[in-house]
C-alpha cells in the first residue's frame, strides 16, 4: 500500500531540484535493479509487485513494499511500468584519484540529451571505460530518462561532475588530451595512446572555445559519402563518441 | 490561414494508416524542409512563419501557405515547431537495381525504434551508404520521428522496404553477406570488402532465425571491458551499425 506522501515524494525526484534536495533518484524496471541491487549503490527502498518479489531474494537492509501493477502506475515514470521501482541513494561525489589518469577518460563538455548520456555511459561500460568526467552544466546521470537510457551500466561506470577547466589545467603534463573537432585530423592516421582524456562536446555547439586550448590531439572522424554536395554535416554526439572509442581500443588490443 | 480540413489531414499523417491512404508525409524545421526542396522529393505545400518565408525562394509548383506561430502548433509534432512544416509526397517505391550490389548496402531486420531508424539513416548518410534494405516489420521511414530523427538525411538515402528472406536469396553469389551477431567473429580480425550486405539485428532479438542461413561472414564487435563479472549485454542497434559501417570504410580508406 502506497502512502500519498510517497507517491508525491517519488514523482518529486523526476525533478532535479528535488534529487538535489533528498540527494535520492529512481530506477525502475527488472534488469536496472537488479544491477543496482548488485553494485555498491545503496537501495533505500524497492516497490514491486509480488511476482518480482516472488523470485528476487533483498537484503535485509532494504526496505520492500509490495505494490499493485495500479499502484506501480501512479510512481512510474515509464509508458509501461516494469515490475519494480527502487528508491536508491545518489553515491557521494569521489575526489578523483590521480590513478584514473592511466586509463581512458572520457570528458562531456556539456551533454544536454538524457538519451545522449545514457548511451554513452552504455558505450563507456562496454568499452572498458570506468570514469566520465562532465561539465557542471550538463544533463543530471540521476534523471530518471539517463538513468533507464544507461540499462544498467550506471552501476559500473563512475561518473564526476566538475569545473572542466580547474580539471583540465590540472591533468598531468604527460597525458594525452583528444577532443573531437570538424578542424581535427583524420583518426584513423593519428597516433592514439592506450590511456588519456577524450572530450566530446555538446550536440549542437561541439566543444566550448574555453576548452580547446587544452586539446593536445585534435580528431575528426572522416566523411565518407561519394559526392561533394552531401550535407551530412555531423554524427550525434554518442554515434561520434561509439565510433572514436571503439577506434581507440582497436588500436590497444587489435592493431 | 489554415482550415480545419488541412489541420485533420496533417494530424492524421502522424498514423502511418493515413500515410499509406494519402502517400504523403510530414517533414519540419529549417534544415530539414531545406534539405528537402533541394531534393528528388515532391514537395506538395510548405506552411512556414511570415520570417522563414521572407528569406526562402520556394519554387512556383510548390503550393506555399502563410501561417501564424500558433497556427503551426496546431499541426506540428514537435515541442517546440521550427517555422516550417512541409507536406511531402512518398516517393514510389524503386525496384532494387543491381548495381547497389557493387556498393555497401545495410539491410535492417526490423528496427523498432523510430529514433534508431532516423539515426541509422545519418549514419549511413555520413559513411556514404546510399541504399538501406528494411524488412518490412520495420518502423515507418515517413513516421514523423523517423524523418526528424534522419536530421535531413532521409533526403540523400534511399529505403526500400521489402521481404527479406525474398531479397536474400537472390544477392548474386559472389556479394559477402555480413551479420552481427554475438557469436560472430571478431570484426577487427575479419576481412571486410568494399560491397556486400550487412545486416543489423532488431533492438532486443537480433537477426531473425530464418534471416541467419543467409550469412556469409558473422561479425562481433569486440567487449572491451576490464573485468570479467561486467554485464553490458548489447550495445544499442544505431551505436553498433556507427561501429561497424567505420570499420568498413576505414579498411577501405585508410587500412
């Protein structure tokens, strides 16, 4: 039975302003929980229907409320709610730790699209890639679209928001920094390291003009089509960052 | 001055009944009506803003209709409408020429995602794919989504829609039939061609079971992640055809 205070209080934090405030965000459906179930986000509470519960064991520390599919409905921020909702913990933010610098890094100058962060949080997981790094004005990991968008690789990618300038100026002088930029060079005749910052701008505006003096390697990935005319002018911003990662780990483990 | 019979007929172009009744589509914003009355498409009328009108020269066979913004979003499936809708005529379906078999062609095998059809289409665009191939349970390419989603790449791409198993059986022998799959072979240590067809699954199921007799060469993109107990299942379909279509034309070009 839901109570109409937690109905209020869960259909509050699709806003940010209120995950700010309880420092709480939702996820819903049966593999998103699951994974976060299993990771080292901590769950303040699961409401599910007791056909979920019926063959899913929760520790003990986690509250449970059994749900009607109806009651589901009235918390859901889905089209067709699936199953379960949890109430989880947004995780303190970790200072970053200088040994990230040995490994790939992606860095999102201000990615708006909760479709456009989920994938790549997605694409991160599968590439390997365990830390992003955003600007403080991009869209929020916790909202509910980025959070579903991400099908359970929230749960192992670690994401950080800061000044990107401040993180920038204050990346150690031997590490690569990639941005990916129309006046680039072609990636595939670049040199690409096995460890670095790779910066993906916004969808619209691509990579703000304060970041670019930071850039130690410009990118492009090359267009292809037959004539001249075609007016193709740009890759969404996770189908461009799909495509560099992709290339950057070939390289490591297959050229 | 918008009647109520043409505000009907356009909202009603948002089902993809009515666009098979009418054989007729919805395209809008700037780039993309642009993009379009530069192309083979048949415009049939542009209703646009006093503003958008004023600074486009908008050919004497096209019927041009003045309207005010709040008249625009009376018909318009966006948010927040763009200036201009264009009512656009589906253009006959071609018969497949032979020739495309000496190109790369990309055959979706129901693709359900408007967005990932939409995105797939500027992928091929960019990579200079000119022919796509869908089942015929694929989403509508003239579904409002699909075509804003093809940022004005609809206008340079051609998409048939046929039976498949049928098409399949009568590629000549000599073309690679390429499929993802994730018991294929390691994309990065395959030989790739410059022609052939590459199959790409739907979102949840992949190729369909009567599709796969037809491949000649399984390809798998790599998983990249560190340790073993990562869970990233898939990789969503317009990301993995943005992988893969670089790999083929980066073997092409610049391997």
């Amino acid at each position: 039975m839901l109570s109409k205070n937690i109905i209020k209080h869960i259909n509050a934090l699709k806003q940010n302003k209120f995950r700010d405030e309880f420092q709480e965000f939702i996820a819903e459906g049966d593999k998103l929980v699951t994974e976060l179930l299993s990771s080292n986000f901590k769950i303040i509470e699961i409401f599910a229907v007791k056909e979920w519960l019926d063959i899913h064991k929760i520790s003990d520390n986690v509250a449970i409320t059994e749900v009607t599919v109806s009651e589901l409905e009235r918390i859901s921020g889905l089209i067709t709610p699936n199953m379960v909702l949890a109430l989880v913990e947004i995780p303190q933010q970790q200072s970053i730790d200088t040994f990230i610098f040995e490994k790939l890094i992606l860095v999102l100058d201000e990615i708006k699209d909760p479709g456009n962060l989920g994938t790549i949080i997605r694409i991160a997981d599968w590439f390997g890639i365990s830390d992003i790094v955003c600007s403080k004005h991009s869209v929020d990991v916790y909202n509910p679209k980025v959070v579903q968008a991400t099908m359970g690789s929230i749960a192992r990618v670690n994401i950080q928001y800061v000044d990107l300038s401040i993180f920038l100026k204050n990346i150690p002088k031997d590490i690569p920094i990639y941005g990916t930029l129309l006046n680039g060079e072609n990636i595939y005749n670049q040199t690409l390291s096995e460890n670095g910052i790779i910066i993906i701008g916004n969808e619209s505006k691509g990579i703000s003009n304060e970041l670019l003096p930071f850039i130690t390697n410009k990118l492009y990935i090359p267009f292809f089509a037959e004539n001249s005319n075609n007016k193709a002018e740009s890759l969404n911003a996770s189908i461009a960052t799909a495509i560099v990662c992709a290339e950057f780990k070939r390289r490591a483990f297959f050229a």
